[in-house]
C-alpha cells in the first residue's frame, strides 16, 4: 500500500522541470508569453474589483 505522505511531500526541483517541460509540450513557446500577460490581467483586475468591493462596503457604513 503506497503511503499518502508521499504525495503530500515539498515539490522538488525535478518536479518544476518536468511541469515546464509539459507546459512547453502542450503550448508552445510562442503562445506562453500571452497566457502569462492574460493571466496577469486577470490578477489585475480581481485586485481592483475586490478593492473597490472593500471601499464601497466601508462608504455604506
């Protein structure tokens, strides 16, 4: 019976290599750049729109 510590362990540097080397199979080099500037703006905006949630909550008491 494998033990379940083993997958709860750190994720080693082999591990990031290998979850790279994937992400380049599957995408591409060229395609990467524009998931990561998606993905920022994403982040961007969920940060705004929570902050803005923040203040008008605060202005309503």
């Amino acid at each position: 019976m494998i033990s379940s510590s083993i997958f709860l362990g750190a994720i080693g540097p082999m591990q990031v290599v290998l979850i790279v080397v994937v992400i380049l199979l599957l995408f591409g080099g060229k395609k990467i750049p524009e998931l990561m500037r998606g993905l920022g703006s994403g982040i961007k905006e969920f940060k705004d729109a929570s902050r803005d949630d923040v203040k008008n909550d605060e202005k309503k008491d």
